[in-house]
C-alpha cells in the first residue's frame, strides 16, 4: 500500500537549513499530528464499545485493529510518525504506571494465601510452558514472550507492557495481541458452560476465571454468568494478576541486559532497557492501598487510564503492515492456543486440589 506524504512546514525547513536546534515549542507542535491521530483512533474505540456485542472486547483490540487498518488502508501519514513514537515510549509507559491506581494491597489480600498460591503458580507455569513450547515450534523469541505474557498475565496490556523491554516489532505485538484476544474471547464464551458440569462453587469459578482467562473485560463477562461472588472472585483473581506485570516486566528486562551484554555486538550503543514505569506502578498502588480516594475523582482516573493505554495499541497498528503479520505464519497461532489451553487446565487442577 502507499503512504501518504507532506510536505514539511516552513519552520522545519528553516530549522534545517541553518541548523538550529529547534525549541521546545517546535518540538510539541511536531507531535500533535500522531497524538491528535491516535487519540482520534481511541476515541473511536471507546465509541464503538457502545454497540451490541462489542462491548466485551477491550478498547485497547479495538484500538489497535482501527491502527491497522488506517495503516494499510490509507496509510499513516508522514506527519504523524515523531507522536507515534512518542505515544509508544511516554505516553504508554505512564498509562500503565496509572494502572496502579486501580489495585490495593487489601485486594490482594481477599484471594488469600491459597488463591494467590494458584494465581502465581499458574503464571510463572504458563509462561515457563510458553517459552518451551515456542522454542519447540521455533517461533522467535519476542514473540514467544509476548504471547506468554499475554497469556499468563493480563492480555493486550501485558504485551504491550512486556514489549518495553523485549523490543519486538510491531506486528510481533499485533500478532500477539491477535491471540490473546481469539482465545481468551474464547474462554469468555466457554466457560459459563463449565460450573456446574465440574461441579465448581462460586468462589473456585471466580478463581479460576481471574486465574486463566486473558482480558480484564473477558474474565468479568464469564466470571458474572455464575452469580456476583463468582464475579467478585474473579475480579479480584484478575486484578492481583495485573500485579504479577511489574515483576515479569523487572525480570524479562534483567535477562535481556544479560543477553546483550554478554553477546550483542551493538551493547554499547544501544541502551538497556529501563523499565521506571515499574516502580511508578507499585508506588501508586502503595498509594492507592493507604490513601482512600474520593470516587469521582478515582472514577475519572480509571477512565483516563484505559483511554491512554489505549493509544499505545492504536500507534502500534499505525506502524503495522499485515503483509509481515501474513509471513508469521500459523506456529505462533498454534503457541497462543496452547498456552491457553495449558493454562485452563493447569489453573484448574490447582483449584480442584486447593478450593472447596
């Protein structure tokens, strides 16, 4: 597909010419085009969760598949690529810093020691399978742990999350982003059918849900078919799994520094990846366990915080090409449903062993 293109203003060009570094001014106003772009995009996405039957997908899919298409559509246009990069290393990083303001240790707490035993176990489980498997069916390993993080964490957010220190491609995040979604929409849809065949209580449905199904919004669509203590479970189950991100994030970070100290011939010129946005995380949701906020503004805070995250999604489908998407071919596909078919059942057997 062809790209549109413009022509630089004025301002630019005389910038260059006489080689002054431009202002700060200048600098903001070179990224207005791609924020005002994929803020246009994820305002789309949060538009169209209004209609019957899409309101189950994140708006973070949503944003990225509307990227997706503009890009190979359209085209993205020259002027908006310095607020695309911009969106995909700030804006994104302090969106999920925010998603600390949405978690307190006392929730943590009400899964209780046998229910975060499973939560953990079935994380660092799924994402060890994943790393093996992917190497078994030879996909690369970018992508291998994005859709492992993917998978054991928190969908769309924990691969765009991962992809911090990872440093895959964006259609490696596409592709990624692409399996979470199919099997854990799967999974919302499937496992409503499954309490009373296995003969769950509430509770051990609502961990079980929070435990193994991809989306925040998934695992709430499923975990409410049971009742609300189903759903309350499966919730809180959920959301101490998006605690898990900060640690994954940490540590994938740690052994890729390893990795390119020890081998990459560009170590020193490229710098390690140094994920900040962690420690803002898990300092605001110490905040956020100490200091009660007022609702109105709490309320105002989640819905800020979904649409900027969901920029991120929406500038990675603006620098997407599905003819490299198409060339991934069907063995990462095969990764994501057997990671989601490992950690529903792993996740299972544990709550059988463990919950009444």
């Amino acid at each position: 597909m062809s790209t549109l293109t413009f022509v630089a203003p004025a301002s630019r060009l005389a910038c260059a010419q006489t080689g002054r570094p431009k202002g700060r001014l200048s600098k903001i106003v070179d990224l207005l085009p791609g924020l005002a772009l994929t803020s246009g995009i994820a305002g789309l996405a949060f538009g169209l969760r209004r209609l019957p039957g899409v309101s189950t997908f994140s708006p973070l899919i949503l944003a990225m598949l509307l990227g997706i298409v503009v890009q190979n559509v359209i085209g993205t246009p020259a002027l908006a690529h310095q607020g695309v990069s911009f969106t995909l290393k700030k804006v994104l990083r302090i969106a999920i810093a925010l998603l600390g303001l949405q978690l307190t240790a006392q929730q943590v707490a009400e899964v209780g020691v046998s229910g975060l035993a499973i939560i953990l176990t079935t994380l660092i489980a799924t994402f060890g399978f994943a790393k093996w498997f992917g190497r078994v069916l030879g996909v690369e390993r970018q992508l291998t742990e994005l859709i492992g993080a993917g998978t054991s964490i928190c969908g769309a957010s924990a691969v765009i999350a991962v992809n911090t220190v990872t440093d895959a491609g964006d259609e490696d995040v596409a592709y990624a982003v692409a399996c979470v979604t199919i099997f854990g929409s799967i999974a919302m849809f499937a496992y409503p059918l499954l309490p009373g065949l296995l003969h769950l209580t509430p509770r051990a449905y609502g961990l079980w849900a929070g435990a193994s199904i991809h989306e925040i919004a998934q695992v709430v669509a499923a975990a409410f078919q049971a009742g609300k203590t189903a759903g309350d479970y499966g919730t809180i189950a959920k959301l101490t799994r998006v605690a898990m991100l900060a640690p994954v994030v940490v540590t994938l970070g740690m052994m890729a520094a390893r990795s390119r100290t020890r081998g990459a011939v560009d170590a020193g010129r490229k710098p390690l990846p140094k994920p900040w946005f962690v420690l803002g995380f898990i300092s605001l949701v110490a905040l956020n366990s100490l200091v009660a906020l007022p609702a109105a503004p709490k309320a105002w805070i989640v819905t800020a915080t979904g649409f900027l995250l969901s920029l991120g999604p929406a500038a990675m489908g603006l620098e997407t090409d599905l003819g490299k998407l198409r060339a991934k071919g069907l063995r990462p596909l095969t990764l994501g449903a057997a990671a989601s078919v490992f950690i529903a059942g792993f996740s299972l057997a544990l709550v059988e062993l463990m919950v009444s």
